[in-house]
C-alpha cells in the first residue's frame, strides 16, 4: 500500500504512553535525526548535504492521519529512504506516538 492508502485505513493500535513516547524518541534519534534533527524541525547534521527535510511539527504534518506517517516511515517519502526493513511495526507506531507529543509542544 502507498502512504496515501495506508493513511485513509490504517489506525494507531500502540496506545500513547510514557513507554511508548520515550522508545519512539529513541529510534526516532537513531533512525530519523540524522536528518529531521532531533526536534523534528528538519535540521540534522546531514540535512545541509541533501535537501533539507520538512519540519514534521508544522500543521501541515499534524494534520495528517497517523496512519499516513506510519506509511511514510514505512515506505519512505520523495526523497526520504524506507525504513520498513529496518523498523518492526511496533517501533514505527512508537515513532508516531512520539512525533505527536512533539506537534503538541
């Protein structure tokens, strides 16, 4: 399925939790700040090599569903790389749950 698709069908099974938030910051640091940064805003130590990446805490990201982020982690983006061979989906909904607190901030 495309993110598009996972997004309109696809919802959060990994309530949000302390545990949840902290594991997703995690992998979130070891995965995606390279280039999102660890605050999401898009400004990683790679991202002036590369075109920088969105800042996920704008409205235009929390306004996607969380299954359209799952599936972007997933299947990757434009330019991002895909992170489903890498990420269990537990791990990816973690993601998720983390980057929300960061749009609620």
């Amino acid at each position: 399925m495309t993110r598009e698709e996972m997004g309109k069908i696809l919802t959060n099974p990994v309530p949000v939790s302390q545990q949840s938030i902290e594991n997703g910051r995690r992998l979130f640091e070891i995965y995606c700040a390279l280039c999102h940064g660890t605050n999401a805003k898009g400004m990683g130590p790679v991202a002036v090599k590369f075109v920088p990446p969105p800042d996920l805490t704008l409205p235009f990201f929390a306004q996607k569903s969380d299954g359209y982020i799952y599936g972007t982690i997933r299947n990757g983006g434009p330019i991002m790389p895909a992170h489903g061979t890498v990420l269990a989906p537990k791990e990816r909904w973690d993601i998720v749950n983390f980057l929300r607190s960061l749009q609620t901030q």
